[in-house]
C-alpha cells in the first residue's frame, strides 16, 4: 500500500532561556507564627529544614495571578511579543480546580492565545520537566518560543498542625521563556519516575472521600514520609544529577551554578558534598526565605541567584527537581 509522503516540522538546532521571572507570596511567615501548631521550636524547623521564613500569598491571590507576574516579566526580558509564544506550559499541583488548566487562562492574561497550553503535574520535578518539552517544541518546530512556568499555591493544600511537611511550604511562580538559540543552551534531560514510592509525598485523603465524608473526612492536605524522601533525594538523586553532567558532556568544576529543588537544606548540602562541587559553584538556597514552592522552585531560585551574582549569566548551571510520585528531571541549562 502506498501513501503520500507526509510533512514533518523542523526547527531550529540549538534552544536556550532566554529569560526569567518571579513572583513570591505577598506575606513573609517567620518560623515563630508557625511553631505552636505543630509543637515545635524555631531551632528545630532552622536545624531540620533551613528554612527561616516562608512566602505565603493573600487569600484572595490565585495560582495563576502568580503565574501572570512572573510571565510577564519573562516575556519582557526575552524582548520578544506574547504572539510569538507556541505553548504555554504551567506546572502546578495547587491550582484548586481539575479543569480548566491554569495554562489555559494564562495564555489569554499574557496575550499569548491560540497558543498551545496545558499543565503538568510533575510536582517539584514539574519545571524540569516543562524546560525538556518546551527545548524539544522549538527543535521540531513546533514552536518559536515558549513560555514555561512552575506556579504554587501550597498554602492552600496544608494542614497547620501537620509536623512532616506544612513549615516548608511557601507560594510563588518561576517562568522562563525558552527559544531558539546559535549554540546549545539546554542538555539532554534525565527524567523518570518511581513509583514504588508512589505514596512517600502526597495528599492526606482524596476529594472523592473528602465529599463523600459528611463533614467527618478533613480537606485533603499535603504530607510526606520525611525520612523516606530525605533518603531516596540524598542518595537517589545524586546519581541522577551525575548522568545528566555526564550526558551534558560537562564536569560538576565547570559549572557556574547548581539549582537544586528547594526541599531542605540539609539534602542541599548532602548534594553538593556528594557532587564535590567545588567553591567555585554558587548553590541556590532559595529555601531559607521562601520556602518550598514545589514547581516554583528551581526558577525562583535561579532568578534570585541571578539578581544577586549577574556574572553567573552566561554560565552553567545544573537544575534538578524531585519530589511527589516519586518524579525527576535534571539538565545542564545556559543561565540567561
């Protein structure tokens, strides 16, 4: 049987960011307003954790109100019009409604429409993994630009009393415009999933139960079996971030930076102890005084580093996420 030859895309070789932007809770929520409910003490969050503050939003504020300041503020330092974004992709765990996707919405705030859009729901591997299709969008042609976001509400999916997960949590939105680029600007992706851990990191009770439960069934809520995950980031995770060095052909002395998921700063610290990175490496610790934003992580991180070493700019860092599922992702990106 013949058929006729069938058209395929192509576009351009080599992608990079271009840009960056943040936006952060509106509220600073020190360990001391946060200690009773759990019993605990601002030493031991600050031992445990390294978390000093946390950023946490209005009420009123919506994931995607976080997602359109940062977004806005990426696409103007791309330099590029909102009509030249492809795909608009949002990575998010908090959004409060199944459907429709944040992206969605995001696309018509931005100016961004018939952009392609939807969202990922890769938790705090969610911006690596939205950065490994959006690079791959531009180098089929699938798209000119495009914008990927990492956006949290996680003040809305916390219990106060809850000792294993709720004082690391904070809200905001990282967004990065990724396009074209003369050389290669973002490495080959290590990602996957593990799902013997599936139930480590996750909600206390589903919305099915939650409504069939009269009242008696709590809001679902976000918790995790610290112990497991500490383990399985310290040690798992490092050979994941090695492969994708390796794969970018790069070694840990070479790097300008390294972004890692802000899940605590003790798993910070083990990292890079077991990357041997060198002082020269500057480590994000975005979570001293934002907290854990989960897919916001990584580009809030970076956009900090970046305001406060610009020299990084041109450098190379290596990004990492991890978190609920269990989900990974790591690249060696160009920081814009």
């Amino acid at each position: 049987m013949t058929h006729p030859q069938l058209n395929q895309t192509t576009g351009a070789q080599f992608t990079r960011i271009w840009s960056l932007g943040a936006a952060r809770g509106e509220n600073v929520v020190p360990n001391a307003d946060i200690i009773e409910p759990i019993n605990s003490s601002d030493e031991w969050i600050q031992q445990r954790t390294g978390v000093i503050t946390r950023v946490r939003a209005d009420k009123e504020t919506l994931v995607v109100d976080l997602a359109e300041i940062a977004s806005k503020e990426a696409i103007e330092k791309a330099g590029i019009r909102p009509d030249q974004i492809g795909a608009v992709l949002v990575s998010t765990v908090s959004s409060g409604v199944q459907t429709p996707s944040v992206a969605t919405l995001l696309a018509e705030r931005v100016g961004a429409n018939p952009a392609a859009a939807y969202d990922i729901s890769a938790a705090c591997a969610g911006f690596t993994y939205g950065i490994a299709q959006a690079d791959s969008f531009v180098r089929t042609g699938l798209a000119e630009y495009v914008l990927v976001v990492g956006a949290e509400k996680l003040s809305d999916v916390i219990d106060p009393t809850d000792r294993t997960i709720s004082f690391l949590l904070g809200d905001g939105a990282g967004a990065a415009i990724v396009g074209p680029s003369d050389s290669a600007g973002i490495s080959p992706t290590v990602w996957g999933s593990d799902g013997s851990k599936w139930d480590a990191i996750g909600m206390t009770n589903t919305m099915t139960e939650y409504r069939e439960g009269a009242g008696t069934v709590a809001w679902p809520t976000l918790r995790q079996e610290g112990q497991t995950v500490f383990r399985w980031a310290v040690w798992e995770m490092v050979k994941v971030a090695k492969e994708a060095l390796t794969r970018a052909g790069v070694t840990s002395d070479q790097l300008a930076a390294f972004v890692p998921h802000q899940a605590n700063m003790r798993i910070i610290d083990e990292f890079a102890k077991q990357l041997g990175l060198p002082d020269t490496v500057v480590i994000g610790r975005d979570i001293a005084t934002t907290g854990n934003t989960s897919a916001a992580s990584i580009p809030l991180a970076t956009h900090r580093l970046l305001l406060e070493n610009p020299e990084l700019s041109g450098g190379l860092a290596l990004q990492i996420g991890f978190g609920a599922g269990l989900v990974f992702g790591a690249q060696v990106v160009v920081l814009p």
